[in-house]
C-alpha cells in the first residue's frame, strides 16, 4: 500500500527533473537564428527608397460615412499624400 504514493512521487519527480532551465540555450529571441550566426542563410529585410512600390494597387478598399464616401477608400489604399480636399 505503501508503494503506490512512493511510485508516484517518484514518477513526479522525474517529471520535473526533466524541467530544468537550460531550454534558455537552446532558443533566442523571436526572428533571431538559434544557431551559429555565421551559418544562418536566412534573407534579411533591406530599405530600398528608390523603387516605388504600390503595395495595394490591386486590392479592394471599402470605406463609408465620410464626405466623399466613393473617394476616400480609393486614396487610402493609392497610397496618394496630398493636403487639399478631393474634388466634388
């Protein structure tokens, strides 16, 4: 009768020796390569200011409750920077 909390102590102990905290040497921080920094092959995000690009040329955009309602989606997803109000 004895035997069964002794298993079962021992079987949770096992359980949290296997918890330890050297799971810290084996991951870095999130887009960080876990290996050898030398050895990564992975691309790397570069600026790049003189191409354009119109990330949301062919997506739809919807827009309401506004003066120009039909207008403003459509300037919003262009991208278009401009200070004076759009024409009527």
């Amino acid at each position: 009768m004895k035997t069964r909390p002794l298993f079962l102590s021992m079987i949770g102990l096992s359980l949290l020796a296997g918890c330890s905290s050297k799971s810290d040497s084996y991951t870095r921080e999130i887009g960080i390569y876990p290996g050898n920094p030398n050895e990564t092959y992975a691309p790397e995000v570069v600026a790049d200011n003189a191409t354009y690009r119109n990330v949301t040329e062919l997506k739809s955009g919807y827009h309401s409750s506004s003066y120009d309602y039909n207008l403003t989606a459509q300037l919003v997803t262009d991208g278009i920077h401009s200070a004076i109000e759009p024409a009527t």
